[in-house]
C-alpha cells in the first residue's frame, strides 16, 4: 500500500466500529487486521457504557460501567482493563481509538440525575427537562428524547462542579489508552466549555484529539464553537446532489473552526447499500467523494461488505453482524484500501484548503479544484453523477485549472481491481492532448504541485 511523507499530517482515515455489532470487546480485536489492512488509523466507537432503562446507548446511565453486552459471558469482567487491552491492540496496529463523549445529556434514570438533580435544566413546574430539537426546515417539528435528561451549562455555581466531573471522566478513558474523542451534539455545550474540558484534556495527553458532531445544526450554535479547540468537525456530505451550492458554502464557511470529516453513511443514516439494492459501484462511488471532499473521512462498519440492516441505537447485537456476513452483496475492501492509500499519499486532500466548483452547475460533470492552504499544491476531482453516460473534460482545461504543465500533472484516482489490463489502463490514462472520459458514476482525480 502506498504511504506519504510521514512528516506531513494526515487526515483521519475513520472507521466506526458500532460496538453492540460485534458484542464483547474481544471480539472486536478480531476485526482489527481487516481495519488495517483497508488502512484506516483511527477507530470511533460509539457509548460503550451501561445505558438506562430505554437501552439506547446514547442514554448513558453510567460513564463508569461497561455496557453489559460487551462483558461477554462473565458480566464481573474488568470492563476497563477490557478497553484498556483493546486500546493497546489497536495501537499495535497503527491504529488510535476515539469514544463517543456525550456530556450534554444523559438517561433520565442516570446516575448523575440521582446524584446531582441541580445539574440538569428544568421545566416551569420544576421537573427535569429533556432536551429536544426542531427540524431546520420545518421549526414546528420538534423531536423530544423523553429517556435523556438535559444538562444545565449556563454560567452559574453548579457548572465548576460539572466540568471537574467530565475532566475525571475524560482522564481516566486517556488514561485507558483512548486518543481521541468524537463529541456528541457538540453544538448543544457553550464553546467556553469545550474550551476548558480540551485544555484540561491536553495537559494529561498533548496529543488528544477532539471531533466535533454538528450535523443538523443552525450555523448560529455552530460558530459558538469557534476557539473552542476541537481539531476536527463532521460536515453533510452524505447529502450533496452534486448540484447545489450549500456544500461548498457550508465547507468554506467553517475550515477555519476545524478541517472537516465527510462519510458515505453513518450509524445515524440509512445503509446505503440498502438504499442502492447492494450496488457496489454505488458504495465504491460514494466513499471516493467522501474521502477527497475533506481533510478526514469516515465510514461504519460493515460498508465494505454491503451490510444493509441499519445500526440502532438500541436494537443492534451480534446477530446483526453474522446475519450481514451471510448476506453480504460484496466486498469492497481492497477498493476501500486504494482510496485510503491514494488519500494517505496526497498532501493537498490531507488539510482544509481552499474549494471551489470550476464547471458550471448545469454542466453533466462536476469539476472541484482544491488549493494547498500554503504552497502550490492542487488537486482536480472530475465527478460525474450520471448512472449511464460517460463524460467527456478537456485534458487542457485540466492543465490550465490546476495552473501546471502537462507533464507535472499525475493521475491518482484508485483503480477497481489490481488487474493488469493493459488495454484498460491505456483507454483511461492521462495524456496531455485531447480530452478525459469519466465512466458513468465515478470520479477522476488529479493533482500537481
């Protein structure tokens, strides 16, 4: 597999491992040399913690206890030293781990409702509230999580107490080896908060990582975060029509508060595989976008085989993960594997640079040129939409939008397969005359600089 210049930072290349999917943690050290072998360097697990009595796992009952799935047969295991073996293999692999942190919620029936009732907003009669959200779209829709309680983070005595409690909390998953930490609804905590839970964070481990989940929110809360610290943020990729011009607003408007993570799918979201019918091309397509489009890119488990029961929050186990195995569609690991190498070794496709649109939105092919934040790096994805047709692009217009000559210009985009079709390679090669075809839903990338 083809590697960067390690002195270069690298985006995070993600996967998420659901862990109910698999249940006990040590089977999760199983699927570790498939994680690596597709050349991901990072694992997000979402709440591994005892959840409250609705099961979900983001209605977290207590930080401290281990979820009981994940114990295995022997529910007096030592739930940390589970995660703390865990951590070290993954870290054997070249692969760092990030928890789910969700600190603006918790179950209704938790332990910190119990112990500390004044830390959670309440209702006008004084009862518990439970936090909720309006669709963007439609403001009179408003979902109510009835099996969480709200946490109270306006300026007032109560809030000292809150942040040395999810400093401890933070410690001690560093201290079991974790690296990093994907943080739920972040927009929901006062960026002032975050801020102090970061630096307190990074004094026990300089080299802790902080994501950001936004998805969903008015850009008002979303700005909020701005110098809170986080060091990556998840964008809406998923959901471009390759038309509109949202993304690239919303991708321009915020790479200064963090890079961005896009994703073909997540736990939150339909299998995409389930919505294509197990259309590979579809899955090859999608991921490809997503790992050229930002500076990190993510996807869950069980995309690579066309796994098309959706994760639930509450639902999800074991069962789940053998059922996928036996109807699995494909397997597009060894694609997956040659679009992380072609991201790995690509400096330009590794930070938040300028993007812009170059081909007009009416136009069948969407060209994105990105620029190096600082040098003269550049890439050129050439992204046709089109289920049927072919799309024809100036092999000059290339040259001239990336500002370089024919001959400093190289193609990266991943090939299928690692078969040596010489006639193949030949139709689909650059040359510095005539024009480059993009095949019905797929991309071409090139880069100079």
């Amino acid at each position: 597999m083809a590697t960067s210049d390690h002195r270069r930072p690298q985006g995070p290349r993600i996967y998420n491992l659901f862990p109910t999917l698999l249940g006990p943690v040590p089977r999760w050290r199983e699927r570790l040399p498939a994680i690596s072998g597709m050349g991901f360097d990072w694992i997000f697990l979402n709440p591994v913690h005892l959840p409250g009595a609705s099961g979900s796992l983001y209605s977290i009952k207590d930080t401290g206890r281990l979820h009981p799935l994940l114990l295995g047969d022997r529910k007096d295991a030592d739930g940390d030293g589970l995660l703390r073996d865990f951590c070290a293999a993954a870290g054997d692999a070249g692969i760092r781990v990030m928890l789910d942190l969700v600190i603006n919620h918790s179950a209704r029936d938790g332990v910190l409702v119990d112990e500390h009732p004044d830390w959670f907003t309440h209702d006008g009669e004084g009862g518990i509230q439970s936090p909720s959200v309006a669709d963007l779209d439609d403001p009179q829709q408003v979902t109510v999580w009835k099996d969480l309680a709200e946490l109270d983070y306006s300026e007032r005595p109560e809030r000292k107490a809150m942040l040395k409690h999810w400093e401890g909390v933070i410690r001690h998953y560093l201290g079991l080896g974790f690296a990093g930490f994907r943080c739920d609804a972040a927009y929901k905590v006062p960026g002032e908060v975050w801020r102090r839970l970061i630096d307190a964070a990074r004094t026990k481990a300089p080299e802790a990582r902080f994501f950001a989940e936004t998805l969903g929110a008015p850009p008002g809360e979303i700005d909020q975060l701005r110098g809170a610290g986080f060091d990556y943020q998840f964008n809406s990729a998923k959901w471009w029509d390759f038309r509109q011009g949202w993304l690239l607003d919303q991708y321009e408007s915020f790479r200064d508060l963090a890079p961005s993570i896009a994703f073909p799918e997540s736990h939150d979201t339909e299998r995409l595989a389930a919505e294509t019918g197990g259309d590979a091309r579809e899955s090859r397509f999608l991921y490809l976008f997503a790992a050229l489009f930002s500076t990190g890119v993510m996807m869950p488990i069980g995309y690579e085989l066309g796994f098309q029961r959706p994760l639930h929050v509450v639902e999800t186990g074991p069962d789940d993960w053998d059922a996928g195995l036996a109807e699995s569609p494909f397997d597009i690991s060894d694609d997956i594997a040659r679009v992380n190498a072609m991201k790995a070794a690509a400096p330009v496709l590794n930070e938040e640079g300028p993007q812009e649109r170059v081909t007009d939105p009416n136009q069948p092919l969407v060209g994105l040129l990105r620029r190096a934040r600082q040098g003269s790096d550049r890439s050129l994805a050439l992204i046709n939409p089109d289920p049927e047709i072919a799309q024809p692009y100036g092999a000059g217009t290339v040259a001239e939008q990336l500002g370089a000559a024919p001959e400093d210009i190289r193609e990266i985009t991943p090939a299928e397969d690692d078969a040596n079709d010489e006639a193949a390679a030949d139709e689909g090669a650059w040359h510095a005359d005539g024009e480059v075809s993009v095949p019905p839903r797929s991309i071409r990338v090139f880069v100079a600089g």
